[in-house]
C-alpha cells in the first residue's frame, strides 16, 4: 500500500508527517504547502537536484524553492489542515533534542 504524503518542517522547526489517502487531499495539502513555503531559491550545488520523477524513473519537474525551508506555520495550525483533509498527522522524530516535535510546548508529550 502506498501513502501520499510529506514530511513538513514547521514554525518552530519541528519535523512532522502528514499523510493522506487520496489524491484529493494530497493536493489540497500541497497547494497549502505552496502557499507557506517561504520562496528561498533552491542551490543545487549545495543542496542537491530537487526533482520528482514518474512511474519509469523519469524526470517530470523540479521544484524551484528550497524545499528544507520551514513552513511559515505552527504544529498546530499545520496539523488542523491535515486533519481538516482528512489525513494522518504524525509527530516525526519524537526521541531526538533537535527537530523533534517533543521540543514545542505541548507538542507529543513523552
């Protein structure tokens, strides 16, 4: 089984996981992820080709923004639009100190 999903650096620099079971919702979080990605032009000498690619391997698009970037937007405020769209929203990285989301307040308590 495949999910649709991304994995989102918010406001607060936490690392968290939205996942979606349709392609409806897929493309309803990306529209939102595009309106709060802050538009830092990617470098791909120091960050890398960011392309995404097709059933056979192929090149289809690049994305031109620094996709690292956090979004302009809290745990909270990016988990409600997960939820809203009927997706799951996971808190990534819980054990670690640094990007964790156990970091904010009232995050994922552990």
């Amino acid at each position: 089984m495949v999910f649709a999903g991304a994995e989102v650096t918010t406001r607060e620099e936490a690392h968290c996981v939205a996942l979606f079971a349709d392609d409806r919702a897929r493309a309803a979080f990306q529209m939102y992820l595009d309106d709060y990605l802050p538009p830092v032009p990617n470098d791909p000498e120091r960050f890398g080709d960011q392309v995404w690619v097709n059933a056979r391997n192929e090149i289809v698009g690049e994305a031109p923004y620094l996709l690292i970037s956090a979004l302009d937007r809290s745990v909270e405020q990016i988990a409600a639009v997960v939820h809203r769209l009927g997706g799951l929203f996971i808190a990534a990285h819980v054990e670690r100190p640094a990007a964790g989301c156990n970091r904010v307040q009232g995050c994922c308590p552990l």
